[in-house]
C-alpha cells in the first residue's frame, strides 16, 4: 500500500508509539488527524511536524461520546478517512492492592472499548466504499494472565480477538483490519514498569516495523521475533507447569 496522500486517524498520538508514528506518516506524506487526551503534547507535536494536512483533536478515547465528536471535526475537516490507527492504551500494574472496578475500567475503556467505539464510527463509510485499513495496537501480554497485569493482558487479549474478528468478517468489504503486538517498547508507559523487561526496542524502532507493515498489509505485526516466540511457547504451557514459572 503507497500511504502517501491518505487521511490516517492516529489516536495516542502525544506520546511513544503514537508521537512516533506520527512523524514517520508525516514524512511519508499522510493527511494526519492526531488524536489524544493532553492537548498541551499535541500542540507541541504539530509544531513538531509544521504539517498543512494535520488537525490535532483533544479527546478521551475512553468516552464514546468524545469519540463521535472526534470523527464530526475529522470528517468536517478531510471529507474521509482512509487507515485508523488505534494506538491509544494505558498500563500499569494492577495486583491485589489494586484489584477494584474503578482500575478495570480504566483499563478496559481505554485498551479495548476505545476500539469498538472508533470501529463503530468507521465501519459504515468503509463498507459503503469497500475500502479501509484499521490497525490495531494489541500487545503480546495477551498470551496469559501474568500476575498483577490481569487487567492490562486480560484488555489486550479481548483487543486482540476483537480485531481478529473483524479481520474475517470485513474480509468480503475489502477492508483490512491489522493486528499489532509489540513486545516492550521503551516509551513512557514502560518506563513506570519496576520489573525486567527483556528485548527491549526503541520506540522509533517499533514505529518503522509497524509502518513497513501496514504498507505490506499484513494481518498480524509483531515483534521482537525473540518475545514472539516465547509467548508462543507460554501458550503451550501446561497449566501447572505455568502457574509454577509465573509465580
């Protein structure tokens, strides 16, 4: 796919993998629409870009009625949007001493039902056109239920299904639907993590894998090949054998 020219719709655009990506669309000559909770980042990231085809929205993509705004201002702005990148997502460590619905459903608001809110606003304009690129930032926590990251893999795991899903049934539509699961990536939600996190990757690094595989289309991006593997092999794990390992 030559992204050139297309209107992409970034959310989480203020920082890490968002704020990357961003600049790497704008160099490849994408109409930006940036879209991300603190205006004060998407300020500075326009200016950053000095872009005639970008608009910055601020938004809560946690909050479907902030959503639906959000799309009116693009529409009104670009007339469409080709690819939807729905990068938004929070983490943190949520263990017994966290474990409360207020928590869950931050969590789940902005990793999961962010994603269903902006695919509903999508949906209709695409299949009407039969063209359309959503892609999806999972991660590959949605392997197991890691100790004290229920909620984080439990949003990413339903993310990931979620996105599968409409992979198939908006196949016949010719809409794509991609799926990313990146391993840690150095950003600002990794760097509040106290544990170790191997094969670790430069943010800019992540972006470009991530950009090469929307241009090739691919259904599934992820990466570093090495926690790839591994989470292949936790999925494979005996029960017992992984509650032993994980605790």
């Amino acid at each position: 796919m030559n992204v050139k020219n297309k209107v992409v719709f970034l959310t989480g655009a203020s920082s890490g993998i968002g704020y990357s990506l961003a600049h790497h669309l704008a160099k490849e000559g994408c109409k930006l629409a940036l879209i991300a909770r603190r205006q004060n980042l998407l300020i500075k990231l326009s200016e950053e870009i000095k872009s005639d085809d970008l608009l910055t929205i601020q938004c809560d993509v946690g909050k479907q009625e902030q959503i639906i705004e959000t799309f009116g201002k693009v529409r009104n702005h670009f007339g469409k949007i080709d690819i939807a990148i729905l990068n938004a997502g929070v983490g943190g460590r949520a263990g017994l001493e966290f474990y409360n619905g207020y928590r869950a459903r931050e969590i789940f608001n902005t990793n999961t039902l962010s994603i269903v809110y902006t695919v509903e606003q999508l949906l209709s304009e695409f299949m009407e056109r039969k063209e359309g690129m959503i892609v999806g930032i999972s991660s590959l926590a949605d392997s197991r239920g890691f100790p004290k990251s229920g909620f984080y893999n439990a949003s990413k795991a339903a993310a990931t299904m979620l996105l599968e899903s409409l992979r198939i049934e908006l196949k016949p539509y010719n809409i794509k639907v991609i799926t990313v699961k990146p391993g840690f990536v150095r950003t600002p939600m990794t760097d509040k993590n106290e544990f170790h996190m191997p094969f670790m990757m430069s943010v800019d690094k992540a972006a470009r894998i991530i950009l090469e595989g929307i241009k090739k289309e691919k259904r599934v991006i992820e990466f570093p090949l090495p926690t790839v593997l591994a989470t292949k092999l936790m999925n494979i794990l005996p029960n017992f054998l992984f509650d032993m390992l994980a605790g």
